[in-house]
C-alpha cells in the first residue's frame, strides 16, 4: 500500500528562458510552465501566479507587493541576471520570499559589449557605417582616435570593472580607477592605478561606468563632474541609467567638451526617445549588454539549478534577501541576521571614504551561534549602500575579490548589560564608524551604541541620524524644523558621551526628509553632522 502522492511545485516562466533551463525544472519533477507573453502584461501575470511556488524572470517581469499579494503559494524568485531592480525586494522579504540572482553568469559578455563600445566610438564605425551603406564615400569625414597609450577611467572596479580593465590593458591603454571599496593590494593585483573621483575625471582620455544605480552613484557624472572632466574625454555607460546626467551629457556634448558617448542603458527605460539621441557623436544599443547567447544561457541553467535545489530540499544560494542558514537554525538565528544587516547598512550608508576593512565583534550568546551567517550579513549591509547584487551569500566573497579584511572575535562570557551584543566596524580611509546592537526577546533588533555613546533605539524603515556637540537648544530648533517641514518624528533617541561633550540623535521619521530640511538641521548650531539612513 503506497501512500498519498505529493502536488509537485510549480514554476512560472514568465520571460524568455533557455529551453535547457527548462528542461532542468522537468528532470528534477518540478511542473514548469514556460509563458513568455505574462511578463509584459502585468494583469495576465497577476492572474496566473497564485497557482506557482516558484518564478523565474529576467528582465521584462515586474515584482511589484500588489503582485505578490495575489501570489500566496510563492516562496521563490529567481531572477536570470544580477540585477534585481525590477524585484520590490523588500515587500518579497515581508512575505517570506526568497529573491535569487546570477551575479556572475554575464560578467564577460557585459564587460565585452563596454569594450566593444569604447572602440565603435573611437573609430565611428556606427556612423561610417550608415554613411557608407547610404552610397557616400566619406573617407576623409570619420577621423577616430587610437586607443593604445590613451587613458581608460573604470569608474567601479568589481567584477565587470575588472574584466574591462583587463581588457583595456591587453589593448595598450594605462587604466586608471576610482572604486571606494578598491584596496590598493588589489589594484596592483589587476595592473590598475588607484585613483579618486577627481583624478580620474581629470586624466581619463576614456570613461567606463561599472558601479550599480544607488543613492550615492546617481548622476556621479554629473554636470559638474562632466564640466572637470578632460576636454575630448569619451563616456561610454553599460551599467544602469541614471548615473549620467543625460541633459548635461549632451549639453557637453554640443560645446565640444565631451567628444562623444556610448550608451546602452538609459534613465527611462524603454527609451523610445532620450535627449541623447540624434546627436552625431553618440551610440546607443537597447540595454545589450548581457545579450549573448552564452550569457542568456549560463544566468538561466544557473537560476533553474537555485531555484530548483530551494523547492526541493530548502537550499539557498546567491539569495540577495537571506543567508544559507540550515532549518533548524533559522527561528533562532533569524532576528540576529536582520540586525548584522541593518547594523552594517547603517555603517555603511555613513562612510563616504574608501572602506578598508570591517570588523564584527559577537559578545555573549550570539557567539555560539552561526556567526558566518552573522558576519555575511553585516558585511552585505556595509556594501550594499555602493554595490549592486551584494548579499549575504556572496558578501564575503566581494569583499575578499575586493582585497577588504573582513575580521571576527567572540567573547562568550558577559561584560554587557544584554545577553548578545552584535558590534560592528568599518574601517574607511579617513576615520573608522562603530555601533552596536542586540536583540530583545520580542525578537526586535535594537541598536544600543553609536560611535561608543550609548543610546537605545528600534530600527524603522527612515532614520535620521545627527552629531553634534551637546549643547543647551538643539532639541527645540530640530524640532521646530520638523514640524515646519511637516515631517512627523516618530521615535527620538539621544545619547551623548559626557555633559557637553558628544551627542548623538536617532529618530524615526514618517515622511520623507528633502536635502532643504537636511542641509537647514546641519545648519544648527553645533550640529557636526546630518544624515538620512534607510532600512
């Protein structure tokens, strides 16, 4: 006599997917529906995904929370491609499913569509092209430039970033890079010269973009950027739109300061018009840069591969919203993950210099527990704020490609007033940022420390956090600045190092916080420092 037959899990393919992949799901006796068509009709999609376990999507799909209210059987999403942006990743989280990418599936090909780029620019082809194929001879109108002993700016040096510098040396350019998390170890490693922001503007003949679309990378070449930029300087972009200013790019562009630009990706996207094109000197592809049949097929067996060992056996692997974490752990390892991660965020949202290392201390209980998980998570939330894909599965391995000393100690016995304390490091060139935190046994993360000053604080999803010197007013003028913005203060917590001395203020916000009303807080008086932070 057998017993009950199991449902098989169900998967949705909802964008274009090798049919190998396909085939993957099949084997491993997984029902898998392949239905391209669902990803560009967003109500045909939210119909159909509440009968599946499990979504594999590129690009097109769109992951909104609306969508994931209709899908209550969903516990995975695989996305072919290291991009998530597409994916409300934290709704997903809220509901308990897993987000996976493919951060190393199209590497080469991204960084070989930014070479290919650079040369089309140097030597027009595009445009000699078009010209010759309309029956004009026009030998003596297309005058290129030669790439070899010019200078190649690689604005993000991770992965893709050091594929295309490779690249760059092998064609005889010297190549300069800007890259916060970029030790100097490594840069002698890959045959790059470390450089910041201002150098490399000022020295690249070539500008090459290889960092992710976040707060402190939108409009890094802005117009300001692009006005101390080297006149004749060329900007090639097949990273994310949106870290161009594209007014101002062709603005440049029409005075002659730039010489000309390569874009793939656009701020708008799809970009049916963008005030980039017609220009003579630019080039534009509709966001190629992974199209290549070697790529589309490695992201796709990789993410059938994930998803599959997840709805069968529970493994979790290159997940940008959860650690590998067996079964057993989880209820009591979780609360703890959350607050290395949101530890290292907030750290990591405060440091602006390069980061040389981050260091995590695990004090009392906590340091019997699984303090890979732990040190992966806080290290993903120092990165995370500057690199796109980072997570708690493949943190550390960025971080070590990256040449960072990432360290741990354990101290089981007490010393503190709670039973677990999580502190966290990061050491950046200019200074190093210190908090602390534990967890209570409502299971809330709590942070009890900043920069050594003790306070006690609930993380919330906006936070405003002040330094300043502890002096009679500051209270009643942020105040007074708050309700006159109309932003609703939630929490407030202070703690100050001695009477006068060093003060800090966290406090929760309801509304967002504009950079008028952040620039006029660091305009108290005594104020030294004034930041937005986002959990």
């Amino acid at each position: 006599m057998t017993g009950p037959k199991t449902t098989p899990k169900r998967v949705l393919i909802s964008d274009a997917l090798s049919p190998a992949a396909v085939a993957i799901f099949r084997e491993r006796g997984l029902v898998a529906d392949l239905r391209p068509e669902l990803g560009k009709d967003k109500e045909a999609l939210a119909a159909a995904i509440g009968a599946y376990d499990g979504l594999a999507i590129r690009s097109t799909t769109k992951i909104t929370a609306a969508l994931l209210d209709r899908a209550p059987r969903l516990t995975v999403i695989g996305r072919a491609g290291i991009g998530v942006d597409n994916v409300d990743v934290p709704a997903a989280t809220a509901r308990g499913v897993i987000v996976m990418n493919t951060p190393h599936g199209n590497a080469v090909t991204t960084a070989e569509h930014a070479i290919a780029m650079m040369l089309a620019l140097a030597r027009e082809i595009p445009q000699a092209d078009a010209s010759t194929q309309a029956g004009r001879w026009e030998k003596n109108r297309f005058l290129g430039i030669e790439l070899t002993a010019k200078t190649l700016g690689v604005i993000g040096c991770g992965n893709i970033g050091a594929i295309v510098a490779d690249r760059g040396i092998g064609l005889r350019m010297r190549v300069i890079a800007y890259d916060p998390f970029l030790t100097p170890e490594r840069a002698v490693e890959i045959g790059v010269e470390k450089v910041d922001l201002d150098e490399l503007l000022r020295r690249a003949d070539v500008i090459t973009l290889h960092v992710p679309l976040t707060d402190k990378t939108r409009n890094i070449l802005s117009a300001e950027a692009l006005a101390r930029t080297k006149p004749g300087v060329r900007i090639v972009n097949c990273a994310r739109g949106g870290l161009v200013d594209e007014a101002a790019l062709r603005a440049a562009l029409d005075a002659g300061h730039v010489a000309g630009a390569a874009f793939d990706v656009f701020s708008v996207e799809p970009a049916t018009e963008n005030v980039l094109f017609g220009h003579p000197n630019v080039i534009c592809t509709p966001h190629l840069g992974a199209s290549t049949r070697e790529a589309q097929e490695n992201v796709a067996l990789q993410v059938a591969e994930q998803m599959a060992d997840n709805l069968l056996h529970g493994a979790i692997r290159n997940a940008v919203n959860f650690p590998s974490i067996s079964a057993e752990e989880a209820p009591r390892l979780r609360p703890y993950v959350a607050l290395a991660e949101r530890l290292g965020s907030f750290l990591g949202q405060l440091t602006e210099a390069p980061i040389r290392g981050i260091r995590i201390a695990f004090e009392g209980e906590v340091a019997g527990m699984n303090i890979r998980a732990l040190t992966a998570a806080a290290v993903a939330g120092a990165l995370r704020p500057f690199l796109e894909g980072v997570n708690m599965v493949s943190a550390t391995e960025v971080a070590r490609q990256r040449g960072l000393v990432v360290e741990t100690t354990t101290r089981t016995g007490g010393g503190s007033n709670y039973g677990s304390v999580l502190h966290v490091t990061v050491e950046a060139e200019d200074m190093p940022r210190d908090a602390a935190g534990t967890v209570f046994q409502d299971g809330t993360p709590r942070i009890v420390e900043i920069r050594s000053i003790a306070l006690e604080a609930a993380f919330a999803p906006q936070m405003l956090y002040v330094r300043n010197a502890d002096r009679p007013g500051f209270i009643g003028q942020f105040g007074t600045l708050m309700g006159e913005a109309g932003v609703n203060v939630a929490t407030f917590h202070l703690g100050r190092d001695r009477p006068g001395g060093d003060a800090i203020c966290f406090a929760a916000v309801d509304e967002p916080v504009s950079p008028d009303l952040l620039r006029r807080i660091e305009a108290i008086p005594h104020v030294k420092r004034a930041r937005v932070v986002r959990f």
